[in-house]
C-alpha cells in the first residue's frame, strides 16, 4: 500500500512542522477509527484509542523514532492495533460491578446502524481472542497480506497463519454449539 | 454453514460497520492536544535554556570576582613590597 502524501507529511512532521500532522489525520483517521471500532468492539474505545495513537504517533515522528522501514500507513495501523488490543484486554479485566458498566456508554453522533452492527460483530468474534480476533481483522476485513499482518502485529507470518487457523476453528465450533 | 459462510458473514457485518466515523471536530481535538504538547515541549526547552543561561552568567561572574581577588592581592603584595624596600 503506498502512500507517497503519509510520507511527505511525515517528513514535514519530523522537521518540525506541526500542522502537517493534521493532514496525516485528516488521510487516515476514518480507516484508522474503523479498525480500532473493529478491534475494541467499542465507538467510545476506538475513539481514545485513536487519539492516544495520534500522539503517539506525532511523538515518535518528532523525535526521529520512524525508520521508514514500513510505509507511514502499515506503521500507523500497527500503533492503533497495539493500543486497541491494549483496550480491548483491560475491557476484558475490567470487573463489571455494576450492570450498566456492562453496555459501555456509546456517544450519540455515532451512526446508529454502523453502531449495531459494531455490536453485532464483536458479539460474533467474542468467542475469540484478541490475538485470533485482530488477525482476523487484519486479514480477513482490512485486507492486508500475511506478511502485512505480521509485520503490524509484530509477529511471525507462521503465527498469523495459525492464528488464522484457530479463529476460523473457533468460529466453526461456535456454529456447532448454537 | 461452513468457512466461506463465516466469511461472508464478516464481509456483511464489515460492510454495515463502514458508516463508523469519528464524531465531529476529532481531528480538531487531536490537534489542540499535540499544539498543547509542542507549546510544553517549548516552555520547557526554554526553561532549560533559561537555566543554562543563568548558570553560565554565575559562573562568569564568579570567575571575574575571584580574579578581581586576584589582582586585588598581587596588588597588595606589590605595594607591601615596595614599602619595605623604601
């Protein structure tokens, strides 16, 4: 995937120009946002989310931490998985001690449809881990390769081919029991 | 069902999730929040130029005092000096 605008910008960015920052959302923050919905399997996470990896991202930029070994887009997706994946465990952690902290609150200039749907989706891959679930994402929704998946995850193509494996079983049992 | 049913399954639950936007004016509050960070950045940098500064003009004037100290001696000892010779 290349995107010859993201690198510009993020060299304008690691020479100090701030406001090119806003063109890097600007491209990307409609992708970014539905991965990190898709992940967290929550409009309230993927929003901090987004906006911690923002600054992460603007962070690492200044301070020459971008190699730009992977395109600005494969580098900025891997931000958002690892801060999504992040959220969605400590959501899993979370002790729900009150029944209303169950439904998390959902902001109301979220489309209501695409809202269900986010519901319905992660109600549908629940059953799997967040490792399964993000390969899953990754590959299956988003459409990166295998080799763009590992790299984004930090893992070997070998364990995103297995986690693969494993998701699709676990979907497969799922049906079974139901 | 079998694979490609859990497939076309998620391609219809992605498709309808591709509505999800962030809410109005997010870019806006990313910006101001990394305008906030660059504006601490630079208070700070200024504060630590600001101190290096400070530490650079004690220094210089510690310096000159002690070498005023200096000349105010060798002063002495010259006039001493002449004193006992005369």
């Amino acid at each position: 995937m290349a995107d010859p605008d993201l690198s510009l910008l993020a060299r304008r960015v690691a020479k100090g120009d701030v406001e090119a920052f806003a063109g890097i959302v600007r491209e990307t923050q409609g992708r970014l946002y539905r991965l990190a919905a898709r992940l967290s399997g929550s409009t309230n996470d993927a929003e901090d989310v987004l906006q911690e990896a923002y600054v992460k991202a603007f962070n690492a930029l200044q301070e020459q931490r971008f190699d730009g070994r992977s395109s600005v887009q494969t580098w900025l997706y891997r931000i958002v998985s690892n801060a999504a994946i992040d959220a969605t465990r400590r959501r899993k952690a979370r002790p729900v001690s009150n029944p209303d902290d169950a439904e998390p609150r959902e902001d109301s200039s979220v489309d209501p449809e695409g809202r269900m749907a986010l519901r319905e989706l992660d109600e549908w891959l629940s059953e799997l881990s967040v490792e399964q679930r993000s390969v899953l994402i990754l590959r299956a929704v988003e459409g990166f390769s295998t080799v763009e998946t590992a790299e984004i995850l930090g893992c070997s193509e070998g364990a995103v081919e297995q986690r693969l494996i494993r998701a699709r079983a676990n979907l497969n049992k799922r049906r079974g029991e139901t | 069902m079998n694979g490609d049913e859990d497939l076309q399954q998620l391609e219809a639950l992605t498709r309808a999730t591709q509505s999800l936007a962030p809410s109005p004016g997010f870019e806006a509050r990313v910006m101001t929040r990394i305008r906030a960070r660059v504006e601490r950045e630079s208070w700070r940098s200024r504060g630590i130029l600001l101190g290096c500064f400070a530490a650079a003009a004690a220094a210089a004037i510690w310096v000159a005092q002690l070498e005023q100290r200096q000349v105010d001696t060798d002063a002495l000892t010259l006039f001493d000096s002449m004193e006992l010779t005369q």
